[in-house]
C-alpha cells in the first residue's frame, strides 16, 4: 500500500490559486462561486458531498450523498434520502450533521457544519416528483443497506418499480424526505503543491448578534 500511495503525492499538481482578503462575506456566494468554476473546468460529480452523522451510541458514520441545492438566504445545504435509511433514523435521533465536498481536480475541499431540519412533506414529493426515471425506480425499490441475496434480486424488484411507474407516475416511497442543514460553520480549503494551504472558515453569529457572518483564516 505505501509504494502505491508513493507513486500518487497528493497536490502534485497546478493548483488555483485562492485570494481570502477577496472573499465574499456570505460562504453561500462563495460556494457557489467555486461551484461554478468547478463546473467550468469540468470537475466530476462536482453534487457529490459525504454526508457525515452519528448514531444512537456516537460512533460516526459518513456516505455520499447527492447535493440538491443551496438555499442563500438561511445557508441551507439540500439533499434527500429515505427517513428510514441508516442516515435518516440518525438524522432523527440527533438532527446535526456535517457536508464535505473534495473536488480534486483543483485541489479544493470544502466543510459544512451544521443542524438539519425535514422539509415538509409536499416539497419532498415534489422533490421525488423532479427526479429522473432511474432515480424514481430505485427510490421506489427502498430497502437501502438492508441485506440483499443477490443482484438479480435487485433486478425484479426494479422492474416491480418499473411497473408500478408506469402504472402511476406520482408513485413514491412513503419515506421520501428532503432534509436541509443549516450551516453555522462552513470551511474553505484551497491546497497548494507546496504545502501552503489557504483555509477559510465562516462562522455565522447568534441572532442576537445581527446573525452575520465572520470570516477567519486558519493555519493549514
């Protein structure tokens, strides 16, 4: 393992370059931002964020997630799953968790912290309602992380769900639910192949304090 990980340094690459002084003051401008350059330079997956929780006992535990959208004006990073997945039985017993997207072709990571609410039950429809038919087909198969036999298993049940989609469109699984972290911390990390990193945090104020955000540069 070490001679592999030796023949792949990290950051040994051309790097953007990340000026914080010139910063927004909002991270949400600021994500969307390097979203869009992301994009621009053709950076895969660039939706794709490990969504971090903890269980019942405390132990953590992380899986990808797809980002559905960023609400500006409450700093609310949205993404989807099914309330009784692992993810969302955690999410119900302690409704905090934390967001990391990594987008290597440019060396740019960033963190976000936060607590999660559930979106009403008539946004988590319309959310479902907006997906492709693949993603709809496999909503409608469910049973996330619970044991399967075998692949073929997977294949009848989703051309049960395919069926059932055909027969009515607005079929959805009754745990389909749309949930948005309020961010109170988000970091912005641009590496450098000379170990210099730039880091940036925000960290939003209490209401009572107006509910700005403050911006801080951090040692690498």
């Amino acid at each position: 393992m070490r001679e592999l990980l030796a023949r792949a340094p990290l950051m040994a690459r051309a790097l953007p370059t990340f000026a914080p002084d010139a910063a927004p003051g909002s991270p949400v401008e600021l994500f969307a931002a390097w979203l869009a350059e992301a994009v621009a330079v053709g950076v895969l997956d660039p939706g794709a964020a490990l969504l971090s929780t903890a269980g019942a006992d405390g132990r953590p535990d992380a899986r990808i997630v797809a980002l559905r959208d960023v609400e500006a004006d409450e700093a609310g990073w949205v993404f989807a799953s099914d309330a009784a997945s692992p993810k969302g039985v955690q999410l119900a017993q302690r409704p905090a968790a934390a967001l990391t997207f990594y987008w290597p072709l440019q060396g740019r990571q960033i963190r976000v912290r936060g607590d999660v609410t559930q979106a009403a039950r008539e946004v988590s429809l319309a959310e479902f309602g907006s997906r492709s038919p693949a993603s709809k087909i496999a909503g409608l198969v469910g049973r996330q992380s619970t044991p399967l036999a075998s692949l073929p298993d997977w294949d009848e049940a989703a051309e049960g769900a395919r069926r059932q989609l055909a027969n009515n469109p607005d079929a959805h699984p009754p745990g389909h639910t749309v949930y948005t972290l309020a961010a109170h911390q988000v970091e912005f990390w641009q590496g450098d192949p000379g170990r210099r990193h730039v880091r940036l945090r925000y960290t939003q104020n209490s209401p009572a304090d107006g509910g700005a955000w403050e911006r801080t540069l951090l040692w690498p």
